[in-house]
C-alpha cells in the first residue's frame, strides 16, 4: 500500500481556521508566514504557509475562508484544496488538515503510516568549532562573546554551539553581551568587552553586523584574537570590515578562493551563471544534488508510478549507507545513524583581504 493511502482515510471533522502571522526583520526584508490553525473536535492541527511574496499573506488574509466543514477524511480536505494557492499555502493547509487529523484519531505519524516512528530532528551545525583558533592561539584562556539575538543562526552559534565548544576545552565566558541585526552602534558593547580584559573575542553575527563590530573592536584599541561563526562567510564582510578584518577566524565547509582545481573550476563556472560568487549554501545544494543523483544512478530505480515506494526505499537505503563520498565541492561526506551529514570543516583566516586556509 502507497504511503499517502495509509493516511488518506483518516477521519476528519473541521469546525473552521484561524490565521496567525508572523514577521521577521531582516537587512533586506522582511519574512513573512502564516500558520494555519485549524480547529475541530476541540482539537488543533497546525500547518505554516512559508510563501516567499510578503503580498500573498495580504491576500491570504484577505480571502475568504475555505469552507471545510463538510469533509470527513484527509483525502476530502485534500481534494477540497486542489487549485488552492501555490504549493506552498496547499501544503500549509493540508499540513493543518493532516495534523488535526492524526490528533483527533490519537495517532503520530509513525502509527499511521504503519512505519517505525522515528523523529525528524532539527539540529544547527557543529561545524562552528574553536580548535583552529585556540590552536592557533594557546594563550586564550577567557572570553567575551559578542552575539545577534535576533538572528537565530547567530543566536545559536553564540549560546549553544560556540559556548559548547569552549567550554569543553577550559575556556571560560567572562560575559555575553548581545546586540541586534541591524544595529550600527555597537560602542557600548565593545566598550564592556573591552572593560573585561579577555584573551580572546567571539563574534556571532551576520557579515553586515559582524563587521561593524570587529571595526568597533579594532577602533577601540583591542588587539585581542578574534573569532566568528558562520554568518561572516561573505565577501561583503570582508569589504565592510576592511582593514580590522585581518586575521579573524571562522570555520566552514566551503570558501570561493579554495585552491583546489576542481573547486576552482566550480567556483569559475558558477561566476559565469551568476551575478554574485557562490555561497556555502550554494556549494552545499550543489553537493546534496550530486549525492542524490549518485544514489538514483546506483539504486537501479524504476521510475515507475507502481514502484514509487520500493524506489523510495531504495534511495533512503542509498543514503544510509553513504560513507567517505568525494562531494566535488565541499569534500568528503558521510551519513551517521541519525541520519546528518559529516563533513570535515576547514579553519579560515582573513589575510590580506580574503579568506585563506590555516591548514
């Protein structure tokens, strides 16, 4: 039996939906969603329409309600949506419709897709290590953790991951001064820090605020070593930072000016496609792509409508046991048991205005 088909009888009563929105301010936009939260039995289903045009959710809460009152199973609520927006908001709502569905017949997903129930885990990356720094700096001993509370990658490279990682290590956190994406002052922060005397500094910013603040830091007469996380991994960082730029640290998997050649010729050809150089996300999609072409070639899939499942076993098979593959752009890759990706990270210096590899 087809995975949807073990869903799609479920029974269903919806008394109606409300809508919530949400905004977050970025430099360059704002980022809209809208989360459906349908109601029925006493229950909640909750599903979130990610659409990208901040206008659709103007539209979306503008419409009329979508009248589901009359449906009795999942496949109902689904079919009642065909044509409904694009895919993202028919996702959203049959999300909403799927999980009220499962909470009202007291089930999970596991239970009724008849499947070993294994969570999806969300987990941010612990690539943002501080071994290269402190190697390359063994009188570090204390820390100041400048840190964006409002960006989350950020806000989670300086509370959980970079913490973690000096802490295992002895490295004591003298404080945790925060700021917020799109603040241009950063005196008084830099001004505590250096009140502080630590050994070492750890920025976790985007590359516009991680700027501003390693220039502050560097105006201010503090020559202490310097470390970021991810969100630094832009050229623009570079070209904001200037001068004050040279020789902070960071670690990631992927760098445009890494010398390798087939690196090189990627980064090359990518140049040509594109306005702008390729970022790590871009070096990462590209890579995910070839180790899901690499499995689709080696799984002997059908293609077949019939075979959708077996072929679908078959991938997720191919992937568990990915070990050591050659990504052409970011390196050895290896699945673990839960399911994430391993990689080796490359320790990055800034010197003499770009980033170069410190091993």
């Amino acid at each position: 039996m087809a995975l949807y088909q073990r869903i799609a009888d479920l029974p269903l009563e919806i008394d109606g939906y409300d809508l919530e929105r949400r905004e977050l301010a970025g430099l360059q936009w704002t980022r809209i969603t809208t989360t459906i939260v349908m109601r029925g039995r006493g229950l909640e289903g909750r599903g979130e329409d990610v659409t990208y045009e901040p206008d659709q959710h103007d539209v979306l809460a503008a419409a009329d309600p979508v009248d589901l009152s009359r449906v009795t199973t999942f496949a109902e609520a689904s079919a009642a949506l065909a044509g409904f927006g694009d895919g993202y908001r028919r996702w959203a709502f049959e999300s909403a419709a799927l999980d009220l569905a499962l909470r009202q017949a007291g089930k999970n997903l596991g239970d009724a897709l008849e499947l070993p129930y294994r969570p999806v885990r969300f987990c941010m990356s612990t690539r943002q290590d501080a071994r290269g720094w402190l190697a390359a700096n063994p009188g570090i001993k204390k820390v100041v953790i400048l840190v964006d509370t409002k960006d989350a990658v950020s806000k989670s490279d300086g509370s959980i991951v970079l913490p973690a990682a000096l802490k295992e290590r002895g490295i004591a956190i003298l404080d945790s001064i925060s700021f917020q994406t799109g603040d241009i002052d950063y005196s008084a922060q830099v001004t505590k820090a250096k009140s502080l005397n630590p050994d070492g500094i750890v920025v976790a910013a985007l590359y516009n605020e991680g700027a501003n603040a390693v220039r502050e830091v560097r105006k201010q007469g503090m020559t202490q070593p310097i470390v970021a996380g991810l969100g630094i991994m832009d050229p623009r960082f570079i070209e904001l930072a200037g001068p004050a730029a040279e020789g902070v640290m960071t670690v990631n998997d992927f760098w445009t000016d890494n010398p390798d050649p087939a690196v090189a010729r990627w980064v090359a050809d990518y140049k040509q496609r594109s306005p702008t150089p390729p970022s790590n996300a871009a070096a990462l999609m590209y890579d995910t792509l070839d180790i899901v072409r690499s499995c689709a070639e080696k799984s002997g899939l059908s293609g077949k409508p019939d075979d959708l499942e077996k072929d679908r076993e078959r991938m997720r098979d191919c992937f568990a046991k990915v070990k050591d593959y050659k990504a052409p752009v970011t390196g050895s890759t290896t699945f673990n048991g839960d399911g994430d990706a391993l990689r080796q990270p490359v320790v990055l210096v800034v010197r003499k205005g770009k980033f170069e590899s410190v091993r």
